[in-house]
C-alpha cells in the first residue's frame, strides 16, 4: 500500500496567489482529514469528510480556504488569495471508520511570501 | 467535548536511559487514545492505541502506554532510549460515541544525547 500521497511536498508563493493542495487518501479509506500544523497551533484539524462529503468544516480559518472531494480517492484544499500567516505545514489523513487509526501523509510544506 | 493535555514541552534523555512521557485528557467516558510520532519533514506515523481491554498497550519500536482511567492519563514508556528515537511525539484523544474527531495534544519534542 502507497499510503496517504500529498502534493507537492514543499509549495512556495507570492501573497495573494492561489494554492491547491492535493491529497489521494488510502484505498478503501471512507474519511478524509485535513489538518494545519504550526509551531503556534500545534496541529489543527481543518475539515473532514465522509465518503466524499464534508462533515465538519468548522476548523477553516476563513472563506479563503475551500475543500473538496470529488471523488473517493482524491481531494484538494484551495487558499484563494495566499497571504503569509497561512504558511505552515498541511497534513491530510485518511481512515476507515471514524475513530479508527488516522494515516497521515507527508503533508505540504506551504510558505507564503 | 474530550481534550488532551501534553505538560511536557520538550525533554532530553541520555541515550539507554528509560522514558517517559506525559498525556492526560478529560473525557466523560471511556475514550479512544493514540500516541503517534512525527519525525523531522515527516508526517505523524502510528505508535499504538488504546480502544479498550487491557489496560497496557504494546506499540512498534519498544514502545508501551498504560491507560489509567483514575488518573485520566496514557503515559508512553520505553525502557532503553535510541537516537532515533529523537522526534515530535503527540497523544491524542478521541470519543467513542458520536461524531467528534480526534483530539491532538501540543506534542513533546524528544531530544536525546550521547
């Protein structure tokens, strides 16, 4: 098994840019977790979803970031526009069951200049 | 809604010496709890987990957490540190009744010296 796959590894960009994160969750996996760490934050869950849909977006910090799941084995999350207090690392996790083991992927390092 | 409290920021062991670090959480019943380990540039990798049964858990790499439920707490022993042991460590928490995702605690940072 592959794992959680995250793209890219490392993103850097200008303020007011758009920036999409890609995450392919394991196969078979019916959650999906978006997280942002930071040193301040620690780690900070983001949004989630349940085959597909989305369940609790409570955790985005503003309408900048938008997430999706068009499909089982893919989901993004956008910040449109960038500015730098968003740069940190974003994980994706991915489980089956909700209170199940949470596979993590490598995340994305996001820095945003 | 369940929390998790890691008191130890960072702490340093000598190499060979035993471990041990600190997780409380508050949760009205009997949780769900993890211990995950998070190395540089990495993303968090599976310890061990604690659902219910024995109350002692054994996890990859020498590592072992013992539930007590009095204490509120699910602390994570090693008995002989290894360099590579040296890591972000996070306990985290999660409800075994309803739709409230896990909950991480702040991480202790593991250094370990010669």
């Amino acid at each position: 098994d592959a794992g959680v796959i995250q793209s890219p590894r490392h993103e850097v960009t200008e303020m007011g840019q758009e920036v999409t994160l890609r995450c392919k969750p394991i196969s078979g996996h019916d959650y999906l977790f978006w997280y942002r760490q930071t040193m301040m934050r620690g780690l900070e869950l983001l949004i989630y979803f349940n085959n597909n849909v989305p369940i609790d977006d409570s955790g985005m910090p503003e309408d900048r970031f938008s997430a999706k799941m068009p499909n089982a084995s893919f989901s993004t999350l956008k910040i449109q526009p960038s500015e730098p207090r968003d740069s940190a690392v974003y994980f994706c996790a991915s489980t089956l069951g909700f209170t199940d083991t949470q596979y993590f992927g490598p995340g994305t390092r996001l820095t945003v200049l | 809604a369940q929390s998790v409290t890691q008191p130890d920021i960072h702490i340093t062991v000598s190499e060979g010496a035993s471990l041990e670090l600190r997780c409380n959480y508050s949760y009205g019943a009997t949780p769900y709890l993890f211990w995950y380990v998070q190395s540089p540039g990495q993303g968090l990798q599976l310890l061990l987990k604690y659902f219910s049964g024995d109350t002692l858990v054994q996890g990859i790499k020498g590592f072992e957490a013992e539930f007590k439920r009095s204490q509120s707490s699910f602390n994570l022993r090693k008995p002989s540190v290894h360099w590579s042991d040296a890591a972000e460590y996070f306990c985290a928490v999660g409800a075994g009744m309803g739709n409230t995702p896990l909950v991480f605690g702040k991480g202790t940072r593991l250094s370990v010296i010669a």
